[in-house]
C-alpha cells in the first residue's frame, strides 16, 4: 500500500494475493471516498476491482504507470520470476512493461533457488498448436532437457482458453539452468505469443511470513 500514490495510474496484476491488495485498496481509499483510478491484467481483476469501486482505465489511455503490483508463481535470487499461473502472463507482461516500478507480492513459499519447479506457462494461438507445442518440445530436448513433459493447460475438460484467446502449453521442467536463453528460444518459435519468465523486470519483490511480518528485497 505504501508505494500506490492515489493521484497517479497504477496497474493491477492477476491472482489470489493480488485480490488481497484489490481488497485493501477498497478498505483503505474507496471506503474513504478517495477515488481511483487502475489499469488491470485479467477479466478477474477487472470484474472484482469495479464491484469494489475502482475505475478500470484502457491501458492504451495512459502514458505511463506509476506502479504496477503483481504476484509471481516463483521467485529466484535474481528476482526472475515464473508468472501465468492464473493464464494473464500476456497482459501482465505487456503491463509491468509500461511501468515506472514493478513490484511483486509473494509469500515465503514462492522464493526458490532456481525456477522451474513451478510448471512454465507459455501461451500460444489455437492454430497449429499440436505443431507449435512439438516446435517446443524440440527446442526443449535441443537445450539438454530429458524427455520434457509439455501439456495443454485444460478449464474442466477443455483446453483453457485465455483472455485473447490463446492456449497456454505447461512445461513440466523441475529446474531451469538458464532462464534467458529459455526464454529468448521459445519467443522465436512461430505461434508462441508468450512466456512466462520474467527476467530483470521486477524493481522490488515483497515476501509476506506466516507470522504476518514481511520483508522487501
């Protein structure tokens, strides 16, 4: 809360801690008859942070973000983070981007040696994706990876969708040795639209404890 000005945009990521943040931020300014005003990375922040009373702007309206707070999958001693859990990696990333400061929310349990634990969210177009995800398979076993397990993410029993439309392909990894070059090769496979390492992006990673206290690196 300390580093959201109520004067200035600010962007809103996607999840369960996020909602926590939404929450407060209804309890601490909306509540007090301070309005406003957010740019947001999914339909499920959106719909929650408006029944709350936030005014959710077009992202394509603003300059430039003050602040865009976000919560990560994985966290290693880079502050790299594996992101997409809740399937917004594409609009989260297009969002941390145009921000002056990304901080992350996380608890203790998120921070890790080395990502990859954590399955890694790639999102792709429907068309060509059996193609796009045995593209990726190669690439993978091309990097050293041993028989790398890729899966449809999957809504009930359908193939989870995400808000443009894209599929997002799970790599089941256990450990990533070199985030950047993983993420590089993947981005030049044809019909990967995204991925979900986020590398030198995040300004500030704040880690919540279970005894209510936290800590920010």
């Amino acid at each position: 809360m300390e580093f959201i000005d109520p004067q200035k945009i600010f962007g809103l990521g996607t999840g369960s801690t996020v909602n926590f943040l939404i929450r407060k931020i209804h309890e601490s300014y909306i509540l007090k008859g301070q309005p406003l005003n957010a740019v947001s990375t999914s339909r499920e922040t959106t719909s929650l942070a408006t029944s709350l009373g936030i005014n959710i702007v077009d992202l394509d309206q603003v300059d430039e973000l003050d602040v865009v707070i976000d919560g990560a999958d994985e966290v290693d001693p880079q502050n790299n983070l594996i992101k997409g859990g809740g399937g917004a990696l594409l609009m989260e990333k297009i969002v941390a981007s145009c921000s002056k400061q990304f901080i992350i929310i996380v608890d203790s349990s998120k921070i890790v040696s080395s990502l990859g634990k954590f399955p890694l969210p790639v999102e792709v177009v429907q068309f060509g994706s059996e193609r796009i995800k045995a593209s990726i398979e190669r690439f993978l076993i091309s990097l050293g990876y041993q028989m790398p397990k890729v899966t449809f993410r999957k809504a009930a029993s359908y193939k989870y969708i995400t808000d443009q439309h894209n599929y997002i392909l799970d790599l089941h990894l256990n450990e990533i040795l070199d985030p950047k070059t993983l993420s590089v090769g993947l981005l030049q496979i044809v019909g990967v639209v995204e991925v979900g390492l986020f590398i030198d992006m995040a300004s500030k990673i704040i880690i919540g404890s279970d005894d209510g206290s936290c800590k920010v690196i």
